[in-house]
C-alpha cells in the first residue's frame, strides 16, 4: 500500500487530470489511491490553506518581492465569493468527492491557468464554481 502512495504521488499531476476530468477509479489502482488521497482531511486542508493564501495575496500590497507566481487579482476578487465557500467545503469534516478536490488542485497549481495568467482564455470563478458543483455532488 505504501509503494502505491508513493507512485501515485508521484504521478500526481496525471492522476489529478484525469481525475478532474470525471475518469472513473475502478480500473486503475493508483487514480483509486490518489482519489483516496485527495478525499483525506489533511490533503484537503492544505488546499484550503493554499487558496486562503490566494485571498490574501490578492488584497495584499502590490510591489513587494515574492518569489511566487502573481495572481490575478481581478479575477480573484471576482471569484472571491465562490473561492471561499469552496474553502469551507474543503476544510468541512463531511465526505467530498475526488474529482472536486482534484479540480480546486489543479486550478490552484496551473501556472498558466486563469489564477495566474491573464492570458489564459478560462473563468476562474466558473472553474472555482464547477470545482465546488463535483466537490459537493453525490456519487
């Protein structure tokens, strides 16, 4: 089980895509250990505290030194509402389903998607909104 853990962590941008994109675990052992992972309080912790720190760059003071990808903070202030309840949902005790939490992971950790980069043709807040729709959904 742990060589498992270790192998989908490592395929973990992989397995969060397809998994983003609604691919079911049943015939694949690592995207059914990585659904696991990702299902698991603390893995949804730290994604609540990672898009916490999103709200807070973005009300942040421009012009300060950070090694960081700069937001865009336009459309996080638009998404703001929707980023927070998506927050809640991931720091709640009740059960989430994977493909939302792989969703909110991947628009938290693609550089050039439409947190990050103004060029990207996406909607941060429709992404936001559609992660928390499958986070919330019954399987």
């Amino acid at each position: 089980m742990v060589i498992n853990r270790l192998l989908a962590r490592l395929h973990a941008p992989t397995l969060d895509r397809r998994l983003a994109a609604g691919e079911a675990t049943g015939g694949d052992r690592l995207t059914t250990v990585r659904a696991d992972v990702l299902r698991e309080w603390t893995t949804r912790a730290v994604l609540a505290n990672g898009w916490a720190a999103v709200l807070e760059r973005a009300d942040g003071p421009r012009g300060l030194i950070d090694a960081r990808i700069p937001v865009v903070r336009a459309r996080v202030r638009a998404a703001e509402p929707d980023i927070r309840a998506m927050i809640d949902v991931l720091r709640d005790s009740l059960p989430v389903r994977a493909r939302g939490v792989a969703m909110a992971s991947r628009l938290l950790s693609d550089g050039t998607g439409p947190l990050y980069s103004g060029r990207s043709g996406e909607d941060l807040r429709a992404g936001v909104r559609e992660a928390l729709r499958h986070l919330l959904a019954t399987e």
